[in-house]
C-alpha cells in the first residue's frame, strides 16, 4: 500500500506553462519535503512545510500544504527546461521518524 | 551546511565479490543515516535504518546479511553489498539527518552499482 500518493508520474510540457504535481494520503503527516533529483544524482531538498495551510514560495515554485498535514502541492509557474528533474514528495509521520517517498513525478519541460 | 559526501560514485564489480559504499555527513553529526535504493525513474526505496552505535533495522523484504550496514562513527555509514550479483545492479543512495527531531534528509550524490 502507497501511503503517499503522488501525481501526476509523467508530466511533459512546453516552457512557459504552468503545472501542479500532488501529493496525498490518508495519513497525517507531521511535515512533508519536496526534492528535486536530476539523473545520476542525489535528490536535493527543496523545502520543508510542517503547519497545516502552510504555504512557502522559492522563485517561481509555490509549495502548499494541506490544512489537515494529509496532502500537499508543488506549483511552478512559467516552467523553463532547467526545471525538468524528478520532483519526489517525502513525509514523515512521527517526529523523527523514517521519511515515506511519494512515487515522484517525472518532469519534461520542452523548450 | 548539511553536505552528504557518498562515495564511489560508481562501481562496476564482478559477481561474487564484496563491494562497499561510505556515506560521510561532512559538517554536522548524523545520529541516523538510510541507505536506499533507486531504479530508473522511480520513486526511492528505502532499505534500512542506520543509527550510530547500534544495528540497523531493515526493512522488509530487504536481507540483512546481504547487505551488510555500519554507523560506527556519527559521520559514517557503510553499506556492504555482499556476494554481488547482477540483479544488485542499482543506484543507492544515502541520506543524513542532523538531529532525531528533524525530519529533514539530505542526501548524498548516489552510487551507481554495477555487476558483471
């Protein structure tokens, strides 16, 4: 059973488009992560959210969290080919705990 | 701050032998390190749980003396891939956490593992 829920899996778009990639799950999360890995490398922290409704903006990404801490958006605005990556949500239910991995979402952006 | 060195940063080894990969946190102490592993364009899969000092906790599905994991020190973490075969080819990848309260990762650049 996937606990954390993410989509879409492929997503392939001109630059300049808009786009929002989902995570969700049944579970109540005490914070939740976003990366970006590109191929051949480690993921790379993109920001950490941890109060229900939180919202943080880096640039032209614009991340939500859900007020229940059980869902979670990524937003870019305007995609340019630099964005395209693996985009991985990650969530930790307890404090402390081990980090779940979302499926991830593939990211073409077409110049 | 916050830098995951992970090395080699690729391996091509031959079937039955040993092959070990270090994951060193470089500026701060790492209480808890995980070990995954990765296919092509896939999600992360986590195998275990590495706490300085004590042993690891796997998880299922995941064979403990196959893949053999060491915290010795609160920067250090090896993990052995023991008697390689070629179904072990993989990317693994670790990541470091500075305290037990944070659940922020951060990871190191991956090691590609190839066996032959």
């Amino acid at each position: 059973t996937q606990l954390l829920e993410q989509s879409p899996q492929f997503l392939s778009i001109q630059e300049g488009e808009n786009l929002t990639v989902y995570c969700n799950s049944s579970s109540v999360f005490s914070s939740l992560q976003w990366y970006r890995q590109e191929p051949g490398e480690g993921p790379v922290l993109l920001v950490t959210v941890v109060t229900g409704g939180e919202v943080k903006k880096l640039k032209r990404l614009t991340f939500q969290f859900g007020d229940a801490r059980k869902d979670s958006s990524l937003h870019i605005t305007a995609a340019q080919p630099g964005d395209t990556g693996l985009y991985l949500c990650a969530g930790a239910i307890n404090q402390g705990g081990k980090l779940i991995f979302g499926q991830g979402t593939e990211l073409s952006v077409k110049p | 701050g916050a830098v995951v060195s992970q090395h080699p940063s690729w391996v091509i080894c031959k079937s039955g032998t040993s092959v070990k990969i270090e994951c060193r946190s470089l500026d701060f102490q790492a209480t808890t390190m995980f070990w995954y592993r990765q296919f092509p364009k896939q999600s992360l899969m986590l195998m275990a749980t590495s706490n300085e000092g004590s042993k690891a906790t796997y998880e299922q599905g995941v064979e403990k003396d196959k893949f053999l994991i060491n915290h010795a020190s609160l920067t250090l973490s090896t993990l052995t891939v023991t008697s390689a075969h070629p179904e072990d080819s993989s990317f693994y990848i670790c990541s470091a956490r500075r305290d037990s309260e944070n659940t922020e990762a951060f990871f190191g650049q991956g090691t590609r593992l190839t066996v032959v």
